[in-house]
C-alpha cells in the first residue's frame, strides 16, 4: 500500500499522498492542498522543494552520489567521452556505435553559425564579459532559426533545433574568446570531433596549422563530462520554468546562462581563481583568509567551498582534485596556486567552522586551476562550465516539454501595504 502523509490544521487532518523515486527518495505530493486546506507551502530559495520528476540525473548529497541516467559518475569520467554523454543525458541511452556515427555526422554538419552573426560578435567591446555575449548571441540564433519558435515542434523539428543549439554553442564559445584577443575566427572543421573541433577553433592559427594535445583533449572531456548534468538547480530549473511558457530552446538555454553567471553558481569558477591569487600575492597566508571566511562581519566567503546538496563531499571535486595533478604534471606546469589551495582545503577540513557546516570543496575549487593550465584566460572559465552543462540543459528542457509540464508560477506569502488610499503628489 502506498504511503499517505497526515496533516493537521486546526482540527483537521488531511491526507496528502507520497511519492516515491527509484532511488528511494520520497516526497509528500502538495499540489491539490491549496485547494484542499486554502494554504500555500514557503520554502524560500526551493531548500525542500522537489520541482519535478526527472529520470536524468540522481544525486545524494548526503552520501556524496553523482548518476547520469543510472550510471556513476566515476565511471562516466573515466571511460566515457563528452559527447557519449551528451547522447546518454539527452536520448536516455548509452549510444551504439552506429547512433554515435550519426550523432556526430549531424553535430558536425550543423557548427557553423550565421555569418551574419559576426555583426554581433563586432558590436560588442572586446573586453566584455564572455557570459554576457555567450546569452545574448545564444538567444540570437532564435532569429536565424524561426522554426524554433513554434511551441508545438514535431519530434523531428525539436532534434533538429537540439542539434543546432549544441552543435554551435563551441563555435560561438571560442569565437568570444577569439575576439576578445583581436584575432580572426577559425572555422569549424568535419574532420574533427566536438572537442577537438572547440579547441582547434579555440587555440588554433589560421596561418599555420596547430596541434591539439591529446592530454588538453581528455582534461577537456573530462572537465565537460563533470560539468554536464546536475538534476534541478539555479540554471537547470531556469532553462526548465523558462521553457514551461512554451519559449523556444534558444531563449531557455539563454536563460540558463545567465543565472550560471553568477558568482554563487557557475562564476564561482573564475571567483576561486581570482581569490587564490589575491591570496598568492598577498603572501600566501591562508589562515588569515580562512578567519576571514569565517568572520560574519566580512563579506569574503571561501569561494569553490560549500554546497546547497553536498553535505558530505562533491563527487566531482574529488575526480578534479586527481586530474589537476596528472594533467598538470602531464603538461609540465608547476602553479603555485594550486599550492595554496591545497592548504586552504587542508585548514579549513580541520576547521570546526566548516565542519559543522558541512562545507567542503566543490566542482569549482580545483576546476579553474585546470582551465588555466589548458590556456584559458579566467573570465572564459564560467563559459566553459555553459558549454559543458549544455547537455544537461536540452535533456531537461526536452523532459520538461515530453512531460508536458505545466507553466511553472510558484505562489507567495504577500507581507505589503494593504489596503491605502491614492495620495495625490502635492500632498505626500
Ligand atoms: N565560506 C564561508 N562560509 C560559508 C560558505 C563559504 N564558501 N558557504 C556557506 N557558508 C556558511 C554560511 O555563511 C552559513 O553560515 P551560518 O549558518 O553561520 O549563517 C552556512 O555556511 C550555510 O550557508 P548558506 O549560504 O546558507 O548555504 P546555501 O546552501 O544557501 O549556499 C552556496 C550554498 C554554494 C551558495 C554557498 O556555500 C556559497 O556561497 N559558496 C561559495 C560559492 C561557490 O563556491 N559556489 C559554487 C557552488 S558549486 C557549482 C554549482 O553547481 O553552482
């Protein structure tokens, strides 16, 4: 028999149904109690409140669990490649060899962009910020491809617009980077597959040709893979609600960018790397910057560190912290940055102030050191977290339009002015 929670208001109990995952997760269904009791739930900042039901990703923050569709994150980082992972969060399905033939002919052929997309790329002051081009050109293409704006796309017509938007977003990615240098656009090449083809564009010389190391090929897959899926969060529920208005996937990926863009979420990879550097150049004492984290009268935070989920450990942060070592050491580079975040880590794990706060370093703490051993200057690190989540954020958007979601509209407790009577400005 299916579980059924009891509330009590006043003298009356009302029973309210409880839903239950695959994993076991369990939630107490409130969506018929505003009709049934006149009350509302208030859960500021969704703390505890389950959006959705969603069959991509599952994580336990309390056991430090990370899953896309099932399988380990441990496993997909190590074995598996970005777009493999793309197809697995957006199909459901690990691909065959034939689907991921397929899968890349059609990614592939759909990378350029508009050339009259270069206009924007002009318009913009080459030292703006890579997050606020990456949403607005994303959102542009909405105009190159009207057909995306009819809410009821076929199947076929929605992976279409799902090809295009993932196959242009390195394009657009390394043509940001590309003009904020001052150099000419490298184009995309067939010949190369998605993340070969990015850093090619990203790094590559139209004058001579440019080898891309293998080592910066899996440190970028690696990185993109970990980025990729992350259930419901600040970007993932925005691409979501965005989209439950019937909004085209342009502007709902657009949406996910900017809410990525803050330092709380996705920005806090280009924040660690700034604050590690202060840190550096200031004499490297990481205690001082530890009691500053902690002084409430401080506004400093230690940014890569805590987790609205994670409460034991983030899953991804441990593969990081193992691969910045080996790629590091691969490509010869020895970054005193990483020197001290190590310290950092290693002080505040033994901090009672972050230990009973359950704050441990997260996705960005190690990411950004990688990134800046790869070549890419630190206002790029928070587009690379985009392109990287860009996956997760067509498989949600694509599960929010098959579930045929509703609109989403959360209430609210109104604490206003009630009723007030017009005053007239002469006598105010
Ligand atoms: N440094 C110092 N104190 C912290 C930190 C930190 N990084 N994070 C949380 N705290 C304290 C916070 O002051 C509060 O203390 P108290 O209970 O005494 O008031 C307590 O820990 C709980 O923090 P919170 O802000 O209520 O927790 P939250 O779940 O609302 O916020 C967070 C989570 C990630 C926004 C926050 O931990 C933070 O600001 N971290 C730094 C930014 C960061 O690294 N963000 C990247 C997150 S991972 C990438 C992604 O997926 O977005």
């Amino acid at each position: 028999m299916s579980e059924i929670a009891q509330l009590i208001i006043g003298d009356k109990t009302y029973e309210l149904p409880v839903i239950e995952g695959s994993e076991g997760e369990k939630a107490i269904d409130i969506s018929k109690l505003r009709d049934q009791t006149g009350y509302v739930t208030l859960d500021i900042g969704y703390k505890n409140t389950g959006a959705t039901q969603s069959a991509i990703t599952f994580l336990d923050g309390e056991l430090g669990i990370l899953k896309y569709r099932g399988y380990p994150i441990e496993q997909l980082a190590a074995k598996s490649s970005f777009i493999e992972v793309a197809y697995l969060l957006i199909y459901g399905e690990l691909p065959t060899e034939e689907q991921i033939k397929k899968f890349n002919y059609d990614l592939s052929h759909h990378t350029l962009v508009h050339e009259d997309m270069k206009k924007f790329f002009d318009g913009f002051p080459s030292k703006s910020h890579p997050m606020g081009q990456l949403s607005s050109l994303v959102s542009s293409l909405s105009a190159f491809y009207p057909e995306s704006l009819k809410p009821n796309q076929t199947a076929e017509e929605l992976n279409l617009s799902i090809i295009k938007v993932l196959a242009k977003m390195p394009t657009i990615v390394s043509w940001i980077y590309k003009k904020s240098l001052g150099h000419p656009y490298i184009y995309p090449q067939n010949k190369y597959d998605y993340v070969t083809n990015f850093l090619n564009m990203t790094f590559g010389q139209r004058t001579e040709v440019v080898e891309i190391d293998p080592v910066v090929v899996n440190a970028m897959n690696t990185l993109l893979i970990l980025h990729a899926d992350h259930e419901q969060n600040c970007s993932t529920s925005t691409v979501r609600i965005v989209g439950s208005s019937a909004s085209n996937i342009y502007a709902s990926v657009s949406a996910g960018i900017s809410a990525l863009w803050g330092p709380l979420h996705g920005g806090a990879n280009q924040e660690v790397i700034e604050m590690l550097q202060k840190i550096q150049e200031d004499g490297g004492d990481t205690d001082k910057w530890i009691a500053k984290a902690k002084d409430k009268n401080d506004p400093f935070r230690l940014m890569g560190f805590g987790h609205r989920v994670y409460k034991n450990f983030d899953p991804r942060a441990k593969i990081i912290k193992k691969a910045c070592d080996d790629i590091l050491e691969k490509l010869g580079i020895d970054d005193e940055v990483l020197e001290i975040a190590k310290k950092l880590e290693e002080v505040a794990l033994k901090d009672p102030y972050f230990i009973e706060r359950k704050l441990y370093p997260n996705v960005d703490f190690y990411s950004g050191i990688i990134y800046r051993a790869l070549g890419f200057p630190t206002d790029m690190f928070t587009v690379l977290f985009a392109l990287g989540r860009l996956p997760g954020w067509i498989a949600q958007w694509k599960e929010m339009k098959v579930h045929k979601e509703p609109i989403g509209r959360p209430r609210q407790i109104y604490t206003g002015a009630t009723n007030r009577d017009y005053v007239d400005i002469q006598d105010r």
